[in-house]
C-alpha cells in the first residue's frame, strides 16, 4: 500500500484511522470505571480508510 498527495510530492505524512482496543474494568451496567490494559492495536490503516494529507488536507491517493 502506498499514499501520496495529489498536491505535492513532497507531503509524505497523512491522517487516517486505526482501530485500537482497550480491557476495561466496568460496573454491572457496563459502564466504564478504568482501563486495566495498555492500547492495543486490532486493525492498523487501511486502503479502503479516507486518508487525509497532514500537511495540506487533500484527500490522498492511495494504491495498493
């Protein structure tokens, strides 16, 4: 997979989403009391996500 900006070349940082998971502690509604668990990653970017030029917030291309 590979992005870039239709603007500029030279723009090689982009924002897109990641999908991350937590372990929490919660009460017997569900409702959060704390997380018990460092970020874990379930799905990184991917190539059908809306990536978006960091540096000028074009829409990139992205192939791959």
């Amino acid at each position: 997979m590979k992005a870039h900006c239709p603007n500029n070349s030279q723009h090689d940082r982009f924002i897109t989403v990641a999908h991350v998971v937590q372990t929490w502690v919660v009460d017997s509604e569900g409702n959060f009391l704390e997380s018990v668990s460092d970020d874990e990653v379930s799905h990184g970017p991917d190539s059908g996500n809306t990536w978006t030029c960091e540096d000028c917030g074009a829409d990139a291309v992205v192939e791959g």
